[in-house]
C-alpha cells in the first residue's frame, strides 16, 4: 500500500439514506488522503448511479435488487442476480486491487463486502440504525471493524470489533441558524412567517404525504408556511391540491430537495421519517421534529429509533396510520409552543454525533496502517 495513496472501495446504496454517509465518509478520506484512490460500487439504476458522480466519484453498479420479505415473482431471479453480482464484483476487485472495503448496507453492499473477504481483503461495516440490515449481519463475522450509531449493537455483532461513532452526514448539513431570512427566500416564502418542512426520505412518503392532504385547508386558519417534499409519484397530485386552496404563496412543493442545508435552516419544525439519516442530521442541527415512523421498516426499527428521542423529550411521533388526523394539528401545536420547542432542541442535541465521519477514517486508518 502506497501511505499517502490508499486505493478505497466504498460499497452499498439503494437509498439516500445509504448513499449520503457513504459520500461523507469518501470527502472524509479525501480530505485526509488528498491523493486517495475512491471507488463506490453500487446497484444499477438505483439512484447511486446518479448521485455518487454529481458527488465526483467514479461507481460501477451491479445487477442486484433486495430480496422482498413477501411473496413475489421479483424473487425467481435473485439467485442468477446475486451470483452475476459477486462475479462481477471480484472482477472489480482484481483489477482496483484497494487495500480496504467499506460496505454502508443496501443491495450491493453483499456482494462485494462477501467476495473482498473470501479475497483476504479487509472490510469494514459502517451500520446506520438501531436495527442492522441482512447484509451487514451476514458478513459482520468477517469484518475487521463494525462502526455503528447506537449502543447495544452487540446483540448482533462482534462486540470486540463494534465502535460507536455515529453516522457520517453530508458536508452541508451545519447549523445554519443565522442563515434562516436567505434560507426560506430561497424557497419563495416570508422570512416573518412560521415555516413546516416536510421531509420524507429520498422516496418521498406516502402516509405523510396523505396526512398532509387531508388536513391541509388548515393552513387557511393560521399563517405557517410549508416547504413540502412530495416524492415523484406525489408530486403532481400535492401541487393540484395546494393550488385548490389557493396556497401558492405559503407552500412549496418539489419532488427532491437538493439544498437540505438550506431547507433545515428554514424550519421552525421538521416533520420525518425516523430513518437513522434523518435523526442523525436533526440531532446535529438541534431541530424540534415531529417522526412519523415508516411502518413497513424491518423489525419496526424506525419507531425503536424515534421512541429513543421521544422518552428524552427530544422528539414528538405520530404513527403513520394516524397522519389524517393527528399530524398537522400536532404540528401547528408545537409551532404554537415556543417553550417546548427549546426544551426538544436542548435535548435532540444531545444525541449529535458531528465527527462521524472523521472517526470512521480513524478506524479505516489503524487496519490500512496495519497491514502495510
């Protein structure tokens, strides 16, 4: 291994919430390793294939999709999936020959941790939730280091390998409090006024998408303001509707927000899923939010995650099949309580982890110097 030129493969995705702390902890090598060489491995036409090289990395992707829980014809070519992949992925291995591999979880995460270590080559799992995904479980036993974002992760990994670091964010996710009167005119609304920003992950979320529509002739009785992140299938129909209303000049809707440092700085009150992502970024940025779990998450992981917060007081949570109802006048509640607002801030910020990524380099560091 050259010291000052590391060849790294970082490997996974299939979802922002993969995908952004992948890019986190590559910026956080480069910026450590200006000369390091980064390969991502990916899956093909998820949005990895997009987002990784508008980040200025190169990715190669896999023909690999997850396996679903419940019954689907999808499932008949996972097997010729997951061995094209893993020949795939030793090809890439062979000829990038990196001296690590870090996996973050999703589809292609499998493959290529699986093959790097029947390789010899050492591995990495940088683990988001509370609740580990299949493929981190499965090739935790091989890995030399296991970074994670929550205690007790020993009911499931190595305890000697596990470190606690956090999740890594991405680089534009600072407070940016001072910035709020250029942050909501940048997206057409009034710096007087109280701003919502609704954020349902990188797919946008049905259920609170719903819980916003049923209610949303609310906004006629108060002055707030939303920044309303729809997802692409919701798009069309949120627009129609906040139209219907006439509530053009107080609700913004876009299918993907690109400048999540701006839209945090905006908020007064953040409505979101409780993916690990989206609590780590909201713990750094000391926002009050309001967590609506999505449902289907394995083992129920996100409502574990939003629970944790809620018994400190740093979070309020309305169930997802209660959005219609309960969401935005719990929302406008908290918007109305100035004092519970601060006392939320106060303790989601106990949570924060803002040197994530620089402690996952750490670890990469110690197993790169120990093996030259």
């Amino acid at each position: 291994m050259n010291s000052q030129r590391p060849k790294v493969i970082i490997s996974g995705g299939g979802t922002g919430g993969h995908i952004f702390p992948a890019i986190a902890i590559a910026d956080a090598l480069k910026r450590r390793y200006p000369q390091a060489e980064i390969l991502f491995i990916g899956a093909e036409n998820r949005m990895e294939m997009d987002r990784v090289p508008k980040a200025g990395y190169p990715i190669e992707g896999l023909w690999i999709s997850g396996f679903k829980r419940e019954l689907s014809l999808d499932n008949l070519s996972f097997p010729f999936k997951l061995i094209s992949s893993m020949m795939k992925a030793r090809k890439i291995l062979k000829r990038f020959k990196p001296d690590i591999v870090v996996g973050v979880g999703g589809f292609a995460s499998g493959p290529t941790m699986k093959t790097a270590a029947s390789m010899n080559i050492p591995i990495v799992i940088q683990e988001q939730n509370s609740f580990p995904g299949i493929t981190n479980k499965l090739v935790a036993k091989k890995a030399a280091k296991i970074c994670v974002a929550y205690d007790n992760m020993d009911k499931w990994f190595p305890k000697d390998r596990i470190v606690l670091t956090g999740n890594p964010l991405r680089n534009n996710i600072v407070p940016m409090n001072d910035r709020r009167d250029e942050a909501v005119r940048y997206f057409g609304l009034n710096p007087d006024k109280k701003t919502v920003l609704l954020v349902g992950g990188s797919q946008g979320a049905l259920g609170i998408n719903k819980g916003i529509s049923a209610q949303l002739a609310s906004f006629n009785n108060n002055d707030y303001q939303l920044i309303w992140q729809t997802g692409n299938h919701y798009y069309d129909k949120a627009l129609q509707e906040v139209k219907e209303h006439g509530l053009d000049d107080r609700i913004k809707c876009t299918v993907f927000i690109d400048r999540m440092d701006l839209a945090y700085a905006a908020a007064d009150v953040v409505i979101s899923r409780a993916g690990a992502m989206s609590i780590s970024e909201l713990s750094l940025l000391n926002k009050a939010v309001v967590f609506v779990p999505l449902p289907t998450a394995a083992e129920d992981h996100q409502t574990k995650n939003a629970m944790r917060l809620v018994d400190a007081d740093a979070a309020l949570m309305v169930r997802n099949d209660a959005t219609e109802k309960e969401l935005l006048p719990t929302v406008f509640g908290l918007l109305e309580d100035e004092e519970r607002q601060k006392v939320m801030k106060d303790n989601i910020a106990k949570f924060a982890k803002p040197n994530a990524a620089d402690d996952i380099v750490d670890q990469i560091e110690i197993i790169l110097k120990s093996n030259k």
